[in-house]
C-alpha cells in the first residue's frame, strides 16, 4: 500500500485549504492509498534561522516533519494562495525539513525520490494555480516528482465542500484525476 504524507499550508482553522485536503485524504484513501495527515501549524515551527540551527540543532517539529516525510512514499500539499505564492508556513517548513541533521546525511533526505500532487482552493477565479506553479518549482528543485495533473479550485466556499456530490462534480473529478496520477507515479 502507497503511504501519503498530507498537509496544508493554511494555518487557519476550517480553512478552504483544509476542507479541500479533507475531500483529497478521503479520495486517496478510496483509491487504496495509507494517508496520514500532518498539521504544519502544530508543529510549531520558528522562522527558519541558520543561526538558531547552528547552536540548537533542527526544532522538535521540525524533525517530527522530517521524519514523516522520509516514511512516506509521496506527499499531497494543499496550498493556499498569498499574493500569488505558497504560503509563508508552508515554505518555512519545506525548508526545515531540507536541512541535514548529520553532516553525513544525504542533502534533501527527505524529499528525493519522493512524489507530490498539489492542490489549492480559492475564492478567486484561479483556484491558487499561481501559487501551485511557484510550489512545484520549488519541489522539483529539492528532488520531488511533482504530477502534471494540479487541481486548483476557484471559487471555493465553504457550501461548496460540504455538498456531498462534489466527488461527482467537475472540480471533484479534476481532484480525483490529480490523486490518481500521484498513486500511479508513487513506487
């Protein structure tokens, strides 16, 4: 069984982000795949800081993170939209989870040969597709197979994941597509 490591960059409770992760995490689970869902906020990162590392070492959540991401075969990462990027959370933990605890240890451990599938839900007419660009630049620079397939929802409501036949719709169809390009691709 494929095992999914899923998170949002969104630090906001019932956020769009979160909802349209919760509709992916039970699609994935349909399709056969293991999903734990991790919440970025909780892990209570800091500001990533050369410095702080230097003299303390990676933060509790920050290995916690790394951790989980290395035990996963692929990850799904749903991104809110900030002035057409991901969001600061979500940066700052992709890149504590890039640094090596060890000087021995393998550079981005965490993310090589790793796939993701990236999705975002807006209220905006783009669905977050600008963010999810910027987002799968970066990934593929740390050595993640990003699937082709992006869903970005726009004109995300709350009403709108809460409506049972959204699975059927044709957002629901465009998320399903993305999940099951990210569990073919995931060894």
């Amino acid at each position: 069984m494929k095992t999914i490591l899923a998170f949002s960059g969104s630090s906001r409770e019932n956020s769009l982000n979160a909802q349209l992760l919760q509709k992916a995490v039970s699609m994935a689970a349909e399709l056969g795949a293991s999903v734990e869902v991790i919440d970025l906020k909780a892990l209570n990162l800091p500001l990533y800081d050369g410095d702080l590392e230097q003299t303390q070492g990676l933060p509790e959540g920050a290995k916690a993170l790394k951790e989980a991401m290395q035990e996963a075969d692929g990850f799904l990462i749903a991104s809110p939209e900030y002035n057409s990027f991901p969001t600061p959370l979500l940066l700052n933990a992709l890149d504590w989870a890039s640094r090596a605890e060890q000087p021995d240890e393998i550079p981005m451990r965490a993310f090589k040969g790793k796939t993701a599938g990236l999705i975002a839900a807006t209220p905006g007419p783009m669905g977050g597709l600008r963010s999810l660009s910027f987002l799968r630049s970066k990934l593929q620079n740390m050595g993640v197979t990003v699937v082709p397939t992006m869903t970005g929802v726009g004109g995300a409501t709350i009403d709108l994941f809460a409506d049972e036949n959204f699975a059927t719709g044709q957002q629901g169809r465009r998320l399903h597509a993305t999940l099951s390009a990210l569990l073919h691709l995931t060894l």
